[in-house]
C-alpha cells in the first residue's frame, strides 16, 4: 500500500514535472516567435522607408548633378522635394543617409537628414549593424562616379538582442535595390 502511494507521488510529480517544462517550452518558442515577427516588420519599415527617400532623389536637378557624394558608407544627394514636410519646394534640399552610434540597446542607427537635420518619424531607424552602399550606372555596371549613378544596392545588417537573458543576437541581412527615379524618368 505504502509503495503504491509512493509511486503515485513519483509518477505525479514527473507529469507535472513535464507540464511545467513544456509550458515553459511554449512560452520560449512564442517569445522567439514575436521577436522574430518584430525584427522583420522593423525591416518590411526600414526597407520602405529607404526605397521612398532615394526614389525621389535629384527632383529638379540634372542626373549629373543628383549625387553630392556616393561612398560605400553613405549616400549624399539633392532635390527639391521637401521630406519634412512632404512636398515639392522651391529651394532645394541635400539629404544624407549614414549610420551614427546611438545609446544602448539601439546600437547604431540609420539616419536620414535633411540640410543636417534629422527627418522626424523618418530620421532614425536603430537597431543596424551594418550598412553598405554598391553604387551602379544606367546599365546596371558597378560604378564609384557620383555623376553616373542611377541607382543603389543597399545592404543592412539589423540585429537586436534576444528576448530572454543568454539567448544568442538575432542578426538579419537584408538588400534592397533602389533607383533614382528622377534619373531615369530623365532619360539619363
């Protein structure tokens, strides 16, 4: 009788055991699930928002005369579409897209000034690592001229922490292809 009620003990406590540690198995894979769902609407956004401000770089210039600077680290150009405002205005305006150091746990951000103000609701996108430039001509050749850009690999590393402590980083690559439309409408 008493080993009967022994093993009921045991066998209890190793199902609830099993319970307990499948719920805290289901409560890891949903946590790893959110963050991950997290992390790619953060780039879906990113990735929108980036394809919309080079779309309408060099509005009112010549195709030559669009890009300040192309570097593999950042993209200067100029327009006169007004992005703080959103609209199309009479004076024209230099936007800058570059990675700056940002206070923990954003790491680096991507940065988006217009005449070296920070765009707002546009200005920062954080959580990126890493941020590369791969510039190319009309025909799709590799291409360092800042007169002859036409459009623009870019290739962002975003990472975040995990959602619990000792979890490994969550880094994601992601490339987007943009073009200067106004380049191209231009027959350039």
């Amino acid at each position: 009788m008493i080993l009967d009620v022994m093993a009921a003990v045991v066998l209890g406590s190793i199902l609830l055991l099993m319970m307990i540690t499948f719920q805290y198995n289901l409560r890891e894979a949903t946590d790893r699930a959110l963050y991950t769902k997290q992390m790619l609407d953060h780039m879906d956004l990113a990735a929108y928002k980036l394809n919309g401000v080079v779309a309408l770089a060099g509005i009112g210039f010549e195709p030559n005369e669009m890009v300040v600077h192309a570097r593999p680290d950042s993209l200067v150009f100029n327009t006169y579409w007004d992005y703080q405002n959103n609209i199309l205005g009479t004076h024209s305006n230099t936007l800058s897209i570059s990675l700056s150091p940002m206070p923990s746990p954003y790491g680096k951000a991507l940065v988006i000034r217009q005449n070296g103000v920070p765009l707002n609701d546009l200005g920062h996108i954080f959580w990126v690592d890493r941020l590369r430039f791969v510039y190319h001509d009309r025909d799709g050749r590799v291409t360092t001229d800042r007169t002859k850009v036409r459009d623009t690999n870019i290739y962002l590393t975003f990472f975040r922490d995990p959602p619990r402590a000792g979890g490994q980083t969550l880094r994601n690559n992601l490339e987007i292809k943009c073009f200067f439309m106004n380049a191209f409408m231009r027959g350039a």
